[in-house]
C-alpha cells in the first residue's frame, strides 16, 4: 500500500487543470449499455473507479478501447446481465447498469451494494421506481434479480429525498419503456444534466432538465452516443479549497463555475477574493501580501444541489480549522460523514461532533501541525490532503487508495502548484 507525504506550509500558486467529473462519467458509461454500437466518451478521467466502472463493463461483455482521454465502448454483444459482488463491493455505483440492461434486455441481475464508510446508502427508492414501471424485483441471496415481461410501461415516480443515482437509475430505465415516465422530487446535480444530454443525443425524448421533475417520453430504440464529460466540480472545489487554505493564489482552469453556486458564495464569505471566467475560477486574498489576514468561519449545511454539496464537506471544514473564530457545519445527506474529524484532530483542530452537526473552533492560519494521519473515505481523504497542505511540518496520509479513486493525477497537480507532495511504499 502506498502512503501520501507532505511537507506542509508551503502556499500554492499558478494553474491546475481539472478532468472529467467521476460522478458523471460512471452513469455514462453504464447509459452505453442502452444501445449495442460503438459509443465515443470525452474527456473521461482516469480513476480507479472509472477503471473499475470499465472492468464491470467488461465483465458483461463489453468491449473498450482508451486513447488518452477518448474512452471507446463496444456494447453490440453481451454476454450476461449480472453484475457480480466482487466488482459491487468496491464501487457502490456499479447498482447503475441496473436501469440500462432491464431497459436494453428485460432483465438484471446485481448485487446489493451494501453498507460503506459514510452511511447505509440503501437502493430503496431506485428498486420502487423500478417497480412502479412493472418490473419485478426479488431480492435473494444478496442480489437484487429484476426482470420483465416485454417493455416497461411509464409511470409517475416520486422521491422521498432527490437521490442522485436513482434519478440516473430511472431515466436510464424509463427512455426505453412504453409511454411517458414522471420522475418527481427527481435530483438534479449537473452530472445528472450530463446524462440527459448524452440520452437526448441518442434518440431520447427528455423534458426538464436540470430541475427537479423530469419527463420522458420512451422511444423504441436509441443510438450510439458520442458525448463529452463534465469538468469534475468537486475536483474544482476541492482545489480552490486547497489554494485557498495554504495562503496562495491561483486559477482553476477547464472547469464549469457555474455548477458550484454555493461553494463560490461561501468562499467570498470567508474573505477570499473569487473571480470567474466560463471556464476558469480564480482564488486568493484581497490583500496577498497581508501577514494578518484571517479566514472567517462560516456556516454551511450539506443540501442537494444547488445546495452546498456533501462531497464538499470534509474539504471545507480543513479550511475553517484554520478560521479565526467557531462555525457550525450541519451534514444533513449522510449519517457517518464526519469520519475526517478524528484524524484532523491529530493535526491541531477542534472539532466537536454532535449527530449531524460539527462545532468547528477554527486555531487561525498557522493552527495545524502535520502527523500521521489515515485517509477513511475519497473526500474524507482530500479534507486531510488540505489539511495537511496548509500544516507546518510533515504529514503522512496512509491508505491513500481511497483518493485515487476520484482525484487523476493529484500528486502532479499539486506538485505544479508548487506543493512538496510525494508517494511512499508503506
Ligand atoms: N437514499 C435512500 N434510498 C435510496 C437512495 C438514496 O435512502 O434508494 C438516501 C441516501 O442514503 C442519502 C440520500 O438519499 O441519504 C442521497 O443519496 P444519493 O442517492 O443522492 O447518493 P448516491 O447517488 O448514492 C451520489 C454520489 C456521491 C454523492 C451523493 C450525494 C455518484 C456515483 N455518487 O451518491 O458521491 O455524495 O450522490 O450528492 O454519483 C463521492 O463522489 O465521493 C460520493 C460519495
């Protein structure tokens, strides 16, 4: 296993460049299943996940072709609809190609993702929209078996709580289906908009997207796609988070601005200086030079999108150990997403936990100290990256496997914007 060092207190300035969004690019390699044909995906990130999203793929047949970032996927012949626990276990987003091969073949077959290390996550809401349009789901040793006799038929589906991948799930299964399927209180995180736009490009007929009721009307066939990914927003985020924590200044470049609404508005708050282009989000102090400056700390409450997002809790709270004063971070889309706290405890925060909320008694900009620290969960991961960036002296980040899997090459990345970052054997 390998293990991240850092020598901290190092402030990080120029350019870095974001990839495609991992949130997105897994829903549209499982949308390829729709249609049998060579399909052309751009700008697809290379992670460990979209390398285990391509091994699922495999598994049933499926044939791919990578050149840089072009990821080509033969779906013409498949040789099972089973989507076995060995591949689930690691990529809870594997329960995606449910939707697309019940709507392609009429019938799936997929393991129960199980518990992970932020919450129970149950696939509740994705097995009663299928079921309500008429597939039959059992569930049986440790499988969800789904099949159905000739089409789905379309239906209005409502959500308890927008859930991302079930929106995707269902969009996935109702374009194929017989007649018009409402899917209401239906997410609406960009990746989702991506998804659509590479649907519609393959002969789908889809109404709303990008709000919370979308309608689409089913199609007899669909087409290959050729469709390009999002840039990563919490890859984004994570890196304006990053400049921002170590005292520097940069820009964030390749990337959609306009899909962190709320990230942007809590990083004006803090006092940071935010300028957006189309493409492009600059960060950094009004006063660069200043010694005194502060971080305020400022509130946030994870929400679905336009909400400020869950993925970027961890990152954010790196930021306000560092504030000047107490804030309160309220984690409302998980139960068991504070699993950073205990490690950036090591370094010099204070943190309190209380259920969903986090007291956080921000020590000012030199209050964290490097140490050994052990990454839990992706972004539990990223908040002590930044942590550990803006820390005096040395961290060490052990099991970093689990930033690999949605970070492309973040040791380059860092290193360009001046970091003293590297990778060990443990
Ligand atoms: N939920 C249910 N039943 C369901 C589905 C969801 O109760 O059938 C609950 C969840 O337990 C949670 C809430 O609904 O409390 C929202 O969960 P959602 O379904 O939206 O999460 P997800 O689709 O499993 C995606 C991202 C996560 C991200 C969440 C929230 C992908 C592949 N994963 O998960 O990304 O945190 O949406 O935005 O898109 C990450 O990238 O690090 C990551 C965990």
């Amino acid at each position: 296993m390998e293990k991240l060092i850092i020598e901290g207190g190092r402030p990080l300035y120029g350019e870095v460049r974001i990839s495609g969004a991992k949130n997105a690019a897994l829903p549209l390699m499982a949308a390829t299943l729709l249609a049998p044909g060579k399909h052309i995906l751009r700008n697809m990130p290379d992670l460990r996940d979209t390398r285990t999203f391509v091994r699922l793929m495999e598994n049933l047949g499926v044939k791919s072709e990578r050149t840089g970032d072009v990821l080509l996927l033969d779906t013409t012949n498949l040789l099972h609809t089973e989507a076995p626990y060995e591949l689930v276990k690691t990529m809870r987003a594997s329960v995606l190609v449910l939707g697309p091969l019940l709507a392609r073949f009429g019938k799936a077959k997929v393991s129960l993702p199980g518990g992970c290390a932020i919450g129970a996550r149950p696939i509740n809401f994705h097995i009663m929209g299928l079921e309500r349009l008429g597939v039959t789901c059992k569930l049986e040793g440790g499988y969800v078996d789904a099949s159905i006799d000739g089409p789905m038929l379309g239906n209005v589906i409502y959500f308890d709580i927008p859930s991302v991948t079930g929106t995707e799930n269902l969009l996935m299964a109702a374009v194929l289906a017989e007649g018009t399927t409402v899917l209401k209180n239906a997410a609406r995180e960009p990746e989702i908009g991506n998804l659509v736009d590479m649907l519609t490009g393959m002969g789908a007929r889809i109404e709303g997207k990008d709000t919370d009721k979308l309608t689409i009307h089913g199609v007899s066939r669909l087409i290959p796609a050729d469709c390009s990914i999002i840039p990563d927003r919490i890859e984004t985020g994570t890196y304006l988070i990053a400049i921002a924590a170590s005292g520097g200044a940069g820009t964030v470049t390749n990337c959609n601005p306009s899909h962190l609404p709320s990230l942007l508005e809590k990083l004006r708050g803090v006092g940071l200086k935010i300028t957006e282009t189309e493409t492009t989000v600059s960060v950094g102090w009004f006063d660069q030079e200043d010694k005194q400056r502060v971080i305020e700390s400022v509130d946030i409450k994870t929400m679905p999108y336009p909400g400020y997002p869950t993925d970027l809790q961890a990152q954010f709270m790196a930021l306000m150990a560092l504030s000047s004063d107490t804030c309160v971070v309220n984690e409302t889309i998980f139960e068991n997403r504070f699993m950073h706290v205990a490690e950036l405890h090591r370094m010099g925060a204070k943190i309190r936990i209380d259920g969903h909320f986090a007291v956080v008694t921000g020590q000012g900009l030199d209050g964290l100290n490097g140490a050994p620290v052990m990454a839990t969960d992706l972004r539990a991961s990223s908040s002590l990256v930044i942590a550990g960036l803006a820390a005096s002296g040395r961290s060490e980040i052990s099991r970093i496997y689990h930033l690999e899997r949605g970070y492309e090459n973040l040791v380059d990345k860092l290193t360009r914007l001046g970091a003293k970052v590297w990778k060990e054997q443990e």
